[in-house]
C-alpha cells in the first residue's frame, strides 16, 4: 500500500548533535496524525525534514511513494505537501487577499508569467475569495497582513499553507499562543478546511490532539516510540512514562470528552 | 631574487593594511549584521585628522589621538543614527552607512579640499628600513637602513648591482598591524569584555537577555573598528597618498576581502587580505600581457590581433580588477567565502 | 461576468486610475510649451530618462527587496551598446531607425542582465549587495581597459541626426528628441506598472516579504529573482538608450559607481515603497543636479544629509511621506495639523539657514580664497573671517534646531493622536 507520507529511519544531526535517530512513520492517505512530544524531541525538525527545508543526514521520506529527501523546498511543494510554521512566516506587506492569492498561483500553473494581469486570473481569484470565506477573514480582505491581529495571522498562516490545494498538509504547533475559546474556533476551521487531506500536526494541547486526530505519533528523543489510535497510546505504557503520566495531562484529556 | 622578496614584503604590508580595515569592518559585520559602507570612509577621516594634527603637534601624537577622534564619531554614528535604523531592518542599516560614506566624503572636501594633502610620515620613517644589494658577483646582502649610493653603482660594467630597500613607512605598517592582530586576538579571547563580544558575534539576543549591555558594546564594537580604520588612515595616508578618492579606492576592496574571506570570519578576513594584498601588488609590479606570453611562447600573432588592446593588456594593467574578478568567481563557486560562518 | 466593481478588486483599473494615467500625459505633452527655455527641455528630456532609471531601479529595491549598488552597468553598457548602434545607423552599417535606438540600449541592458544576474541572484541581502558592487567595479574598470568598445577616456560618441526621415522629423532640435523620449518614458512606465499587477510581479513582492515562505508556495525563489532582475535590466537599458540618443556620448562614467549610487540616493529619496516614488526621486535628481549645483558648491552635502535623515525618519521616502498625509486628509483630520506642519517649516528653516552658512562660510574660505572673505548667503552679507558671522550662524543654527526639536515633539504627539483616531474610525467601520 502506498503510504501518504512515509519515514524510514530518518536520522538529522546538526554538527555533533543527533536530533533525530531513526523515525520511523507511516501515514495512510486521508489520516489525521498528531504528532505529540516534550520540547525538544524534535518535532518541528521531523517537519523541516519532511517538507525540505533541512535536509536529511541519512534515511529515506517518501511522499506517495515517492523519495523527496534532498529536494529542495519548492520541488516538493509542487509535489503535493505544503506546510505551516510554528511562528507565523506570512507576507507581511502585502494584504490578506493577495497572500492569498500568491498561494494558489504555482497550484493553477501562472508560474513566471509577466505577460498576464492577476485581475483577469479568474480561478486564482475564485479561489482565493473563497478561502477568503473559509477563514473567516472577508472583514479583514485588505489589510495588510502586518496590521491583522495573531489569531488572525496564525488563520492566514494555515490558509496560505492550505492555498496550492495539497492533499498533504503539516501544521507546525497551528494554535500556539491561543486562548481556549479561539483554540476551540480554530480546530473547527482547521477541520473544515482540512477535509479529505492527509493532515500532520505537532500540538501541545491534549484537547486538541484528542480532539482532531485518527491517530497519534509519539516522538521521544527523536524517535518515534508510539504510533497508534489515541486510546491505544494513552494506554501505552512506555508513553505514560515518557510523556502522558501527568495529572494536567488526563485532566486536559477528560476536558476533551474522552 | 630581491624583488621577489621585496614585492612579497610589500604585498605583505599591504594586506596587513587591508586587514586592519577589513578586521573592524567583518567585527562590525559578525555582530551587528550590518556591513558598514562607510568603513573606508573613517579610513580616509583619520588620514586626514592625522595630518591635521602633525601638522600642528606632530606624527607621533597624531597617530594617538586620530584614531580616538574617529573612535568617537563613529560611536557617536552608533548611538544616535545606526541604532536608530536598527529595527528598519539589514537594507536601511546598509543605506544608512551609505549615505554617511556620502556626508563623510563631503564633510573631508568641505575642510581639507578636493586635492591631496601632503601628509609626510615623520623623519624617523623616512627611509629604508633595510636594503637589499644584490651584487652578480657577491650574491646578496641586507644592509639595515639605507645603503650608500656607493654601494648601488659598480664601477665595472660586468659586475651588475641592484638595491632594493625596503621602505620604513611599509615596515611600520607591518608592525603596527601585527601589534594590532595580537591585540585584538588577546582581547577576544583573554578579556571578559572579548568573551561577550565573541558570544555576541553568533546570539546577540541571548547576551542580551543574560544581562550584558548589548547595545552598549555594539556601540564600542563599531566605535573599535572605526578607531581601528582610522588608526589604518594615518598610517596609510602617510605611507601612500591623502586624498578624497582614497575612501573609494580602498573601500570596494575591503569589502571583496570580507566576502572573500568568508562573512563574519576574522580568519578568513586575514587569509583573504594577504591573498589579495600579495596578488595585487606582484600582479601591479608585472609587467606581462597575454600578448608577450604567447610571444615568449614562440606563438607570434598577426599585426592586427596583436594590437587589440585585450591581448595587449599586461598583467599591471589589469591589477586593479582582479580582486573584483576574485570576488565574482568566489562567489560563484564557493559562496560562503574561504572560511565564512555567515551567509549575510 | 463580474461587474466593473467587482473585477477592480482583484486589481483591475478603474476610472480613477485612467484619469491618473491621462494627467501624466498630458503632462508628459505640455510640460515643454509651459516650460520652453532651451534649458528646460533639456532638463525635461534629461527627467524622462532619469523617471525609466529609477523605475527600474526600484523594480529591484521596492518591489523586490534587492539593494543593487551597481544598477548602472545596466544602464551604461546600454547606452554603450547603443551608441554604437547609432554610429552604425550614420555610416550606414547597421540601419537601424533613430526612434528604436533606445530599445537597442534596452535589449543590450537585457543580454547583460542575462548574464550577470545569474550569479547576481544567487544571493540575497547584503550578499547581493556585494556582488552588484564588484560587478559594477569590474564592469567600470573594464571599460577604461577596452578602448575599441568603450573609447577610452574620451568615450564614444555619435550623432542623432542621420539624414532625413519620410516626416521630415530629424531629431536634431532637442524639442523633437524630448517628445520621442517623452513616448518612451510613458510606454516604460506603463509597461513597468503593469509588471507590479502580474503573477510575477506580485510574487516578486512576496520574495521582497518573506523569500523563504515563497519556496513552500511552489515557487523558486532565486527564479523570482533572477527573471525579474533581467526585466529590470532592459527597461535600464532602455533608460541608457535614451541617454545616448539625447547626449549622443557615452563615457566610462555611465558604468560607474557613483552614478549607481545616485539612483539609489534618489529612488530611497523618492520613496522606494511606493510605484510613483522613484518618479519623484527622478524628479529631484535631474533638478538637483542641474540647478542645486549652481545655488551652491555644497548641494552633495545637503543631499547626503537630507538622505540620512530620511533613512532615520522616513524610510518610505517622500512618497510615503505624501501618502500618509493623503490618509490623514481622507478621514478629515488634515486641518489639525496643517499648523503644526507649517511650525516645523519654520523653525526648520531657521536651523537650516544657521547651518547652512556655516557650510557655505566654510566653502568659501576653501575654495573663493581670492575673491576675499566675504560672501553673499540668502540674501545676507557674510564675512568669513570674523567670528560674529560665525557665532551668529552658529546660534541661528543652534536656536533654530532646539525650536524645531520642540516643535517635532509635539507635533509627534498630535500625528500620534491623528492616527489612534483614525485607527477607532477604521475599526468601527469594519465592526459595522
């Protein structure tokens, strides 16, 4: 069966320093994985790993079967995988709508053109309106995005990742620094605009893990020691001892209704 | 033989200069981020201070106090208009040396005028600091100080002389720059205030929020480097010639050595500057072309090829450009320079 | 179908913008009736070129976020390339039209850009700034090397008036050489517009933001770049063409740093955030050039300082400065502070005289020493020998400076107040 995205003992060392040691993954097309761990497991690295933008030091990624470690950024976005980062990394001079906008060009083939004006792109400029009304964001249409509010940005953020239509897409920590009533709103946006698509997210909170995710990765130390439905891994022993076994944990977890 | 060794000594003394400009300008670089456009600027400000000043107390003291004068303006320039341009991000920083570069080069021409100056260097380095005799028959010899015109003339039209000495001024600016690199490395590496600046140089937020006045030792860095510049203006104002244009001579050049030598690398500056300085100063002393290598190749071209000017060009002629021809194809080839860290 | 209004929000032109469009004409056609000295034709014609230079220009510092201290050798090998086209055009070796001669310098502009801008692009940031340096040193010590191509220190020259054409127009008359570079000012500047509002223009905007959250959007950034580095090349070709058709000489100073340097002091002058910004900086710099110069030995210096204070406090240039102004008056707060602009005027203007003697006075004693010590300055009679002109400039200069520090204070104070108004209106309008 060909896996969405795959890791086959994936290792990263920056200089002395190995961050992570033989990953081993395998995500079916349609899942929605959390991946969860301590600071420090290397969870936003995985993501750089997968999406390009380190390369590997050794060890194979695979997206729809298809080896992509040691392309360059841009080569496997038009492959189908896009990404979200953990601080927001919008275009901060240019207003929502044509960040927007500038996400969905490579997608529907303008590439390089300077020959084309973008008013007259209708499909770039259907598109974006309607993600436009996915995120909520049609009140906010011209500002530039420097001037939006975070939540604002970090909705933006996820709808220029969204932008190029890929079926595979890693969301980098998507609610960091949120409160709870907008960490609620944006797991329903994120599920919205997320439908059908392979999804990877790094998080913290366990209401949100427990709450969107078919299955959770657990990464410890670099590796990946669980890979399960979320009640398998909670009863995992060797992730309550590396990771789950805390009181605010199960609290945050009953929260979440499970 | 001798001029080989002479014109490896005067290369030598020229990239020891160049590094004195290029150490402050990558220090500047290395912790800032900003590459200072009006580094050669200060260079030219403290020749021209310099000569002001031994015009009136001497060399000696000029050489003391010009480089505390440049020191100053260029903390000065830190505190109240680079650091203000800091959160405007890397391109206005580098506009705003820029446009100092401008104001500095009228400011000279405003006081000191648009033709050189004569800024002799003091009685003590006027002459040579050694000479070399090389005599066909009795090898050679150094002579410290000058030799005696006596020696230089055979009288025998067999015998052939040649002394080549080595001027004072040149081995002055070795030693002053070798004085200079040992100190600076002493600093770096010996003194609590060089531990924060060598920290500094890679995470400058991270100093900062452990407690050290980041700002402050920005200011004394660029303060440092642009003493350490002017320091280089009186000693090379004095050694070459003192005039508007010196800024711009030197100034693309230097930065060709932070390229070349890697951003953010003193090492890699130093490589660079001796590399650069040699090559520059042997290239300028020879006289071949293409035209004459292929000539002495037994290859001989026709009237007409012969006289284009790209085949006639000799090697002096072309000096000037190399650096920049250095600078494309490093870039080229091995981007991050020789020994760099930092990509810019 | 969208209607007129929807598709103006995706960008398309409306009424407003063709009357914009139409003025610059109309402009561009009546400025040499209004202003017909021989003198002003010239410096009219000499803002055309200097308008499509720094436009380009700017394609790489405001839209792209490329600073380029080497942008002349674009430029200048066009006008080199050009020139040679137009002796060509005179012995009859290459019959090419007078009229196209400027798009000679244009395709050259882009050959060169084609080649050099590989490795130009590479890089980004300062990196980029560096290279465009020692290619523009190259380049300009090239040229003096190269006599056959560059002539030397005489340079090349030609002349424009090649015989007569079926019209009978023989480009001879400046008046003549004015409307034709007048065309190609517009035609360039719309073209150069009309590169903002396509796909690769706005991604190019997009790399100037975030170069790295382009590569995750598909698209090569240094491709970005270097496509748009060549466009940027030929309409600065282009601009050297113009310049060797209108002073039929190109000399090795056309390749040089300094003249680079000066696009880029009046493109960030300007206003390199906004399209019509470089417009102004062309603007000034022709002005600047040809009548600043005979005002005053020290108008360099001036520039030099007034580009400093703008990098410290106006970086948007004096476009951005017009804009911000403009949104002020659009939500009617202008009024308020018209007087506080009309005291900074003042109290600048007194700091400015103070110091401006004292640069003039310097001047003097430097350069007029036969003509003795004293001067005229604004109007006034000064001696620059005796210490009361001294102190008195130096006070005039030192009072007018506290006045105006004060008066910036509070002036800050209300523009701040200003915008926190306007900043409510506009929230409230977006709750509604």
């Amino acid at each position: 069966m060909t896996y969405a995205v795959e890791l086959k003992s994936l290792r990263k060392s920056f200089g002395k320093t190995e961050i992570i040691r033989g990953a081993d993954l395998a995500v079916a097309a349609g899942e929605r994985v959390a991946i969860i761990g301590p600071n420090g497991a290397g969870k936003s690295t995985l993501f750089n790993l997968i999406s390009g933008r380190f390369g590997a030091t050794s060890g194979e990624i695979l997206l729809n079967g298809q080896r992509i470690d040691g392309l360059k950024p841009f080569e496997i976005s038009r492959l189908g995988l896009a990404r979200s980062f953990q601080i927001t990394n919008i275009f901060s001079r240019l207003s929502v709508f044509e960040n927007l906008r500038c996400g969905v060009l490579w997608s529907l083939g303008y590439k390089y053109a300077f020959w084309k004006f973008l008013a007259g792109l209708d499909d770039a400029n259907e598109r974006a309106e309607t993600l436009l009304r996915n995120l909520h964001l049609e009140r906010k249409r011209d500002t530039l995005a420097m001037n939006l509010t975070y939540a604002e940005q970090r909705a933006l953020e996820i709808g220029i990742t969204i932008a190029g239509g890929a079926n595979v897409v890693l969301l980098d920590e998507p609610t960091a620094g949120m409160s709870k009533s907008e960490t609620s709103r944006f797991i329903e946006l994120i599920r919205d605009v997320t439908t059908g698509k392979t999804l990877l997210t790094v998080e913290h909170d366990m209401g949100v893990v427990f709450g969107l995710a078919d299955k959770i990765a657990v990464l410890v130390y670099g590796e990946v020691i669980a890979f399960d439905v979320p009640e398998a891994v909670r009863a995992n022993p060797k992730v309550q001892e590396a990771y789950l076994g805390s009181v605010l944990a199960d609290a945050q977890a009953a929260e979440a209704g499970h | 033989m001798e001029f080989f060794t002479i014109s490896m000594l005067n290369g030598l003394s020229y990239g020891l200069l160049l590094f004195m400009l290029s150490s402050g300008l990558t220090l500047i670089f290395s912790m800032m981020g900003v590459l200072n456009f009006a580094h050669a600027s200060f260079y030219m400000v403290g020749a021209y201070v310099g000569y002001s000043i031994a015009r009136v107390a001497g060399f000696w003291p000029g050489l003391v106090i010009a480089p505390l004068v440049v020191a100053a303006l260029g903390a000065a320039f830190e505190k109240y208009c680079l650091r203000r341009v800091h959160k405007f991000g890397h391109v206005p920083e580098l506009l705003i040396t820029f446009g100092l570069s401008y104001v500095m080069l009228e400011l000279v021409q405003l006081i000191w005028g648009r033709t050189a100056v004569e800024f002799q260097p003091p009685e003590l380095l006027r002459g040579p600091v050694f000479t070399l005799v090389n005599s066909s028959i009795d090898g050679m010899h150094l002579l410290w100080g000058a030799a005696p015109a006596a020696m230089c003339a055979s009288a025998d039209a067999a015998v052939r002389i040649v002394c080549s000495p080595f001027p004072a001024t040149r081995g002055f600016m070795m030693f002053i720059a070798l004085v200079m690199l040992v100190a600076l490395w002493l600093m770096l590496t010996r003194t609590r205030i060089g531990l924060v600046i060598q920290s500094a140089l890679t995470h400058p937020e991270m100093v900062e929020s452990l407690g050290h006045n980041v700002p402050r030792v920005f200011m004394l860095v660029f303060g440092a480097g642009a003493g350490l510049a002017g320091l280089a203006g009186v000693i090379g104002g004095s050694t070459f010639v003192t005039e508007p244009s010196m800024a711009a001579t030197v100034g693309s050049v230097i930065f060709v050595v932070v390229v070349v030598g890697g951003m953010g690398s003193l090492a890699g500056a130093f490589v660079a500057s001796i590399l650069i300085g040699v090559l520059q100063t042997f290239a300028v002393a020879l006289d071949y072309s293409v035209f004459s290598a292929l000539k002495s190749a037994g290859i001989t071209l026709s009237a007409a090829a012969a006289d284009h000017s790209l085949l006639k060009l000799t090697l002096a002629q072309v000096a000037p450009i190399l650096p920049y021809l250095f600078l494309v194809l490093i870039l080229i080839f091995r981007p991050k320079g020789l020994m760099g860290t930092r990509e810019g | 179908m969208t209607t007129t209004s929807s598709a103006r929000r995706f960008g398309a032109l409306g009424p407003r913008d063709l009357i914009i469009w139409g003025v610059f004409a109309l402009v561009l056609l009546v400025a040499p009736l209004v202003f017909s000295s021989g003198l002003a034709v010239t410096m009219l014609s000499q803002i055309g070129i200097a308008i499509v230079a720094c436009l380009s220009f700017n394609m790489l510092l405001g839209q792209g976020g490329m600073l380029s201290f080497g942008h002349a050798v674009y430029s200048g090998l066009g006008s080199y390339v050009a020139i040679h086209a137009l002796k060509a055009a005179g012995d009859g070796s290459f019959p090419v039209p007078v009229s196209l001669v400027p798009l000679v310098g244009g395709i050259a502009g882009l050959g060169f850009a084609v080649l050099f801008g590989f490795v130009t692009t590479k890089k980004s940031g300062t990196t980029f700034a560096m290279i465009t340096l020692g290619i523009g040193e190259l380049v300009f010590a090239a040229a003096l090397m190269i006599p056959e191509f560059f002539g030397g220190e005489a340079g090349v020259s030609a002349n424009r008036v090649v015989g007569k054409s079926a019209s009978g127009i023989t480009y001879g008359p400046q008046i003549q050489v004015y409307y034709l570079l007048a065309l190609y000012t517009i035609v360039c500047t719309a073209l150069m517009y009309a590169f903002t509002r396509t796909p690769l223009g706005r991604m190019l905007n997009a790399v100037r933001d975030n170069p790295e959250r382009v590569e995750f959007i598909g698209y090569n950034t240094q491709r970005v770049r270097y496509i748009s580095f060549i466009v940027a090349g030929f309409f600065a070709g282009v601009a050297g063409g113009m310049y060797a058709l209108n002073f039929e000489i190109a000399t090795f100073e056309v390749v040089g740093a300094g003249r680079s340097g000066l696009y880029l002091l009046f493109t960030f002058l300007g206003g390199a955030t906004f399209f019509f910004g470089p417009i102004i900086g062309a603007v000034l710099m022709v002005v600047a050039f040809v009548l600043l110069s005979e005002f005053t030995k020290a108008w360099l210096l001036y520039l030099g300082l007034v580009f400093l204070l703008m990098v410290m406090y106006a970086p948007g240039g004096i476009a951005s400065l017009i804009m911000m102004n403009l949104r002020v008056a659009k939500f009617g707060k202008l009024g308020r502070l018209v007087g506080w602009y009309a005291l900074l005027g003042v109290t600048g203007f007194l700091a400015f005289c103070g110091i401006a003697a004292i640069i003039e006075m310097v001047y003097h004693l430097q350069l007029n020493e036969s003509l003795g010590p004293v001067l005229r300055f604004m109007g006034v009679e000064l001696n620059a020998k005796s210490a009361a002109s001294w102190i008195g400039a130096l006070a005039l200069g030192g009072i007018g400076y506290g006045l105006f520090e004060l008066t910036r204070r509070r002036f800050a104070a209300q523009w701040g107040e200003v915008q926190g108004e306007i900043a409510a209106a506009i929230r409230a309008q977006e709750g509604a």
